[in-house]
C-alpha cells in the first residue's frame, strides 16, 4: 500500500483546481438553497445534507466541511444573523463526516452510518449546545424539541443519499470517466 507523508496528505486536501472550486461553490449555493427550503412555524427541515454528501464523495472530508462552514457563513450573511461558532463546528464535523465515511465507501451501512452521525449526534446534540450558549436557552429543551426534526430527517437522509449514489453519482462518474457511453 502506497503511503503518503503527512505533508503530502494536507497538500492534496489544500490544494484546489478550477474546476475544484467552481464545483465547490455550486455545493455552497444548493448548501444555502436546500438549508433554507422547508420552515414551519417552529421546526426547520434542512435538506443540506445533499449538498455535503456530494461533496463528500467528490471531494472528501476536508473540502466536504469546507462546503458546510462557508454555506452557513454566507447564509447568515445573505438571510441576517450571525454565523453561531459551536454551530460552524457542528456543520463542519457534518461534511467532514460525509467526506470521511461516503469519499470511498457509498454502500447502506455506511450512507447509515453517515446519516446517524449527521443527524441524531451533530444535529441532535451538538447544534443545540451551540444554541444554547449562543442565546440562552435551556439545552434539555432544545435536545427534547429537536427530536421532530432529527428522527424523520435521519431516514430521509438515508433514503436520498442511497437515491443519489444509485440512480444519480454512480451513472455520471461513469459517463464522465468514459466507462458508460451515451445514447446520441
């Protein structure tokens, strides 16, 4: 097995090509868009994860998590707010997590594993201690509330993502890489 140097580890994780980073910021638009798509009056369905899990299996974790924290930067800046630190790390562990779990492994345990990761230890734990520094509330409150959120986007997740690699990424991968030909 070909091992490479810690330097060459951060040097391919740092560095980015054209293409890299023009796919990078359509992730961070449909980050924004799919963040801010489905609101009721106290529940906020986000449906981001898309964005990250493709950016996950593009990319990996590093730029995977890269795509979380600027697409909630920037959506604070865009719909007012500011960007809340505890609940950056929460994002950015998420698209780390897509990245390191889905970057070469895209089969059901592990779209499971990424999905329970994201949703019921991140978003269910992590995002309301962020919430609960950030403004005050009481933590138990903000866990106990987050369960209409958490539970039913877990097996969305799980259900979208297997739909993304099956029917979407795998296909594409190949007709770019030349190992599918197209109908003309």
């Amino acid at each position: 097995m070909n091992k490479k140097s810690f330097k060459e580890i951060v040097k391919e994780e740092f560095t980015f090509t054209t293409l890299q980073i023009t796919t990078i910021a359509i992730l961070i638009a449909m980050y924004i868009l799919l963040d801010n798509l489905i609101h009721t009056e106290t529940v906020k369905y986000s449906l981001a994860f898309i964005a990250l899990a493709v950016a996950g299996m593009e990319f990996g974790p590093t730029k995977a998590g890269l795509v979380a924290v600027l697409g909630d930067i920037v959506s604070a800046l865009i719909f007012g707010g500011f960007p809340i630190p505890l609940v950056l790390l929460s994002n950015f562990l998420k698209g780390f997590a897509h990245g390191l779990i889905l970057y070469r492994k895209r089969t059901i345990p592990f779209i499971v594993i990424v999905a329970a990761v994201e949703q019921l230890i991140l978003s269910w734990f992590l995002t309301p201690l962020g919430l609960h520094f950030y403004y005050g509330m009481p933590y138990k409150a903000l866990v106990v509330a987050r369960v209409a959120q958490v539970v039913p986007l877990f097996f969305v997740e799980i259900v979208v993502i297997f739909a993304l690699v099956k029917l979407l990424y795998k296909p594409l991968k190949d007709i770019v890489s030349g190992k599918k030909k197209t109908k003309t």
